[in-house]
C-alpha cells in the first residue's frame, strides 16, 4: 500500500496492538483520502472544511476514549494519542477540531455531567451531528484561568449568563459550548450554553496565520437565560476545566508529532533529490545535521508518548507528566518544521509542500492549552515544591 510509512527508528510498531495499528491506518486512510487532497485550499483561503465534522464522527474521532454506550469508542489512550498524530499529520486545526470535540466537549459532560445531559449531548457530539466548543480564556484572562470574569448568577429554575470568552476553537460552528464562569460565590462551574439562547453571539477571529483552516471565534454572553438543567453538577472550581485540558493536552503530545512526522518524511525526500554542487544536497553534513536530529527527537518523543499512554491507560499518569510531553512534543515540532523548511529552501514557503503551513500551525499549538512557558513552570513546580506562577 501506499500509505505513509511512519519513521520508526526504534521500533515502536512493536509496542502497538494489532488493533492500535488497524486504528491508525484507518485514520491515515481517511488522512490521505479526504484531508491532504483539500486543506491546503481550505487554509489558503482561511475557511474551515466543515464537512469534516461528520466524517471525523462516522470514522470514530471524537471521543475514543468515552464509553460505547454513549457514543464514544470505548479505546485506550494510545489509541487515541496515533488517531490525533495522524489527523495532526494532515493539519493541526482538524486534530483541533477533534481534541476539542472528545477531551474538551464529550469529556466533561460525560465526566462531571448527570445521566440526562450524558444521553442528551454525547450520542450527537460523537456521531458528529452537533459541533462543540469550549470557553476557558477571555480576553484579559488566559494562562491565568482562575481570575476569570465571566459570571452566573442565580435567577430561580435558571441562571444568568453574562461574560466573553476568546480565541475558542470551533465557535462559529458549534451547537454546543461547554462554559465555564464563576457563581456567586466566586467558585468556578461548567454550563452547557446552546446556540440560540437569546444573547449567545459567536463572532468569528478574523486575519489568522496559523490555525487558517480551523474555525476561531468568540462566545459572549449577554445575560444569557441558562436552565439549571444544564449546569454540569458533578465538579466545582478550576479542576473542572484543567481536568479536561489534560486530556487534551495528552492528545496534542501525540498530535504535534505527526506534524513532525510528515515535515521530516518531505525535509528526507526532498533532500534526496535536490541537486546542488552537482549532488544530492542530503550528501552534505550539514543537511545531515539536521536531518539527525529531527530523527533522534521524534524517536525520544515516541518513546515518551508510548510510556505516557500506558500510564493513561492504567489512570496513573499525572497532569505534570502530562505537562513535560505537552511541552517537548510542541518544541521538537516546531524545531523540526523550521529546519524542514530550511531544506526546502524557496520551496519550502510554498503551499506546494505542508511544511510553511504545518509552521504557522504549531505556533498556535505551542501556545494554547497552556504556553511553552506555563508547562514548564509546572514541571517546575513538580518538581521543586516552590510555585513559580504567584
Ligand atoms: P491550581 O491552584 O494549581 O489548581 C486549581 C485546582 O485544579 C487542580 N489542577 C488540575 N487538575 C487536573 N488537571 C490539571 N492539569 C490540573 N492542574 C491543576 C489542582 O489540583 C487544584 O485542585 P483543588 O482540588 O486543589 O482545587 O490553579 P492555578 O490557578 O494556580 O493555575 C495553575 C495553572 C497556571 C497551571 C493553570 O491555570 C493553567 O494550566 N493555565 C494555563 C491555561 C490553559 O491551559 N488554558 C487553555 C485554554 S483551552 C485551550 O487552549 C483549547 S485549545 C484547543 C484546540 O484547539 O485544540
Ligand atoms: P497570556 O496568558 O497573556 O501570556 C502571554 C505570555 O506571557 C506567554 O508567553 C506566557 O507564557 C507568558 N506568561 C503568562 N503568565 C506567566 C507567568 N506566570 N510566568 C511566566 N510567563 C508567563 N482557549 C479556550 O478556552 N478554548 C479554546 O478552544 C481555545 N482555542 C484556541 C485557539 C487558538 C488558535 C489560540 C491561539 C488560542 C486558543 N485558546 C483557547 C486560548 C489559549 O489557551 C491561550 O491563548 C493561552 O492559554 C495563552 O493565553 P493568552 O493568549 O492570554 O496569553
């Protein structure tokens, strides 16, 4: 077949189950097939490819890990972290798309919501009929979650909703957003907020360079009537949302990777058949340099997903892990997209080639759900006892 041969320096095959590489051929399938053909035109024209919703939902995408009767697949975490490397190979706004859906949408309704809220949103969320956000960071408050403003207050059989938050994936498209805001008693809760309640707007994020095919907007809420039904009853205050950025954070470690992957395998090919100084410019050392390192880190960084997905799996992996794989997979990344793009010299800017396009993207991945700068304070923290942030 011609599918995309993964680089394995080590081996790591042989860590996987017959079903982890079932799984993850079907999403490199549906990669090749329906997103490499189209994104680069989606992310040229900074539109976002809709479509994908559904078929991410019909192949099995979104929520892998929430139990099959409500939907989701029922699968480990390696399962999950090789489906966010492969969609993430194909563009990081469509693993976007599906980490927000699974890890920050279905997660905490299924997690910290009752049986009616998990039957009423979760069948949809996974099947891809409905689209989810979710709204954590406002415009003055981001790596700091916690001095949130926006705000519910108590109105008898339901609560009003008042407040904005910004830079929320998948907004403009959503049915559905997963809120969080303080009570008045200042103690944060998670609300369900649907589109058509009277004062939601969700205005698009206009004149991105990264993230261009994956829909940004922002939710804001002008005393919005939100029935009591629909707060999310089973936790209170920020664990309730941290909780869930750790799952998804897991799922970016993966992710990035296969970015990584796919501008080593060009960087590799394209190096080999580039003739300069009448020779393959892959015979030179310092192209080999490269080439070396990107190959030695994304080894290293397999090998750390593989370990933490176990750990996941086994419910022993602690968010601090989680943090240190965050962090490593989004630098290694990033390095290797840039030096990816070196090789290809003028090329390389070009949309001909994913590597420019894969660049800008992880500029935002590295950014958000906790900055470069924020996970290695928690690693900092973990493992000195002194906590940095205040
Ligand atoms: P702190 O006092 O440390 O913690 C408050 C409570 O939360 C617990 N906790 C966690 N629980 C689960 N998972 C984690 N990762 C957790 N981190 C902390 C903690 O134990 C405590 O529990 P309890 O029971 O004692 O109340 O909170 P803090 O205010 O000091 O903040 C710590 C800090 C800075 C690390 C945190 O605020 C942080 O992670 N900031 C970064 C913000 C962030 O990541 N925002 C992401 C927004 S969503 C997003 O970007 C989606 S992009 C999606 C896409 O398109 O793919
Ligand atoms: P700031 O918090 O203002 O940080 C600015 C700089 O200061 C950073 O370098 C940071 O590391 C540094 N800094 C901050 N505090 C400290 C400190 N204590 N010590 C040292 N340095 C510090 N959010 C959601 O809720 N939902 C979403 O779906 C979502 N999607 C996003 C999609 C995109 C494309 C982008 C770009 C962002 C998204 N975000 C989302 C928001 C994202 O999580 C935030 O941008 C991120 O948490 C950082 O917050 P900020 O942009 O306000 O930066």
């Amino acid at each position: 077949q011609d599918l995309f041969q993964s680089p394995d320096y080590y081996l790591v095959d042989e860590l996987f189950t017959e079903e982890h590489k079932l799984i993850r051929d079907a999403v490199r399938t549906y990669v090749k097939k329906e997103i490499s053909p189209i994104i680069e035109e989606y992310a040229q024209k900074a539109e976002f490819p809709q479509q994908i919703v559904q078929q991410m939902g019909e192949l099995g995408c979104f929520g892998p890990t929430v139990p099959v009767e409500y939907g989701g697949g029922g699968l480990d975490y390696i399962s999950y972290g090789l489906m966010m490397q492969e969609l993430e190979r194909g563009d990081s706004g469509v693993r976007s798309t599906a980490s927000v859906q699974g890890s920050l949408v279905m997660y905490p309704i299924y997690a910290y919501g009752n049986e009616e809220q998990r039957k009423k949103y979760l069948p949809k969320l996974a099947s891809g009929e409905w689209l989810g956000c979710f709204g954590l960071t406002e415009p003055n408050h981001g790596s700091d979650p916690s001095s949130m403003l926006t705000n519910i207050k108590d109105a008898g059989d339901h609560v009003i909703l008042n407040g904005a938050k910004m830079w929320i994936s998948n907004a403009p498209y959503s049915q559905v957003a997963v809120v969080w805001a303080k009570d008045e008693e200042g103690i944060v809760r998670g609300v369900i907020v649907e589109r058509g309640m009277e004062g939601f707007s969700t205005p698009t994020t206009h004149g991105k360079w990264s993230l261009r095919a994956s829909a940004t907007g922002e939710l804001v809420f002008d005393n919005v009537k939100v029935p009591k039904e629909n707060i999310l009853p089973n936790v209170k205050g920020l664990k309730g949302p941290l909780g869930c950025l750790t799952k998804a954070r897991y799922g970016i470690a993966w992710g990035v990777l296969g970015a990584a992957m796919d501008c080593y395998d060009t960087a590799l090919r394209y190096s080999k058949q580039r003739i300069q100084f009448d020779k393959p410019i892959a015979a030179f050392q310092l192209q080999q340099k490269k080439l070396a390192e990107m190959i030695t880190e994304i080894t290293k960084a397999q090998l750390l997903n593989w370990r933490l997905g176990v750990l996941m799996s086994e419910g022993r992996a602690t968010p601090q892990q989680v943090s240190m794989a965050k962090r490593n997979s989004c630098e290694i990344a990033t390095n290797i997209c840039r030096d990816a793009r070196q090789m290809l010299g003028g090329m390389g800017i070009t949309g001909e080639y994913s590597i420019m396009r894969h660049m800008m993207n992880l500029e935002s991945v590295i950014t958000y759900e906790g900055t470069h700068d924020i996970h290695l304070l928690i690693t900092g923290m973990d493992v000195t006892g002194f906590n940095a942030f205040k």
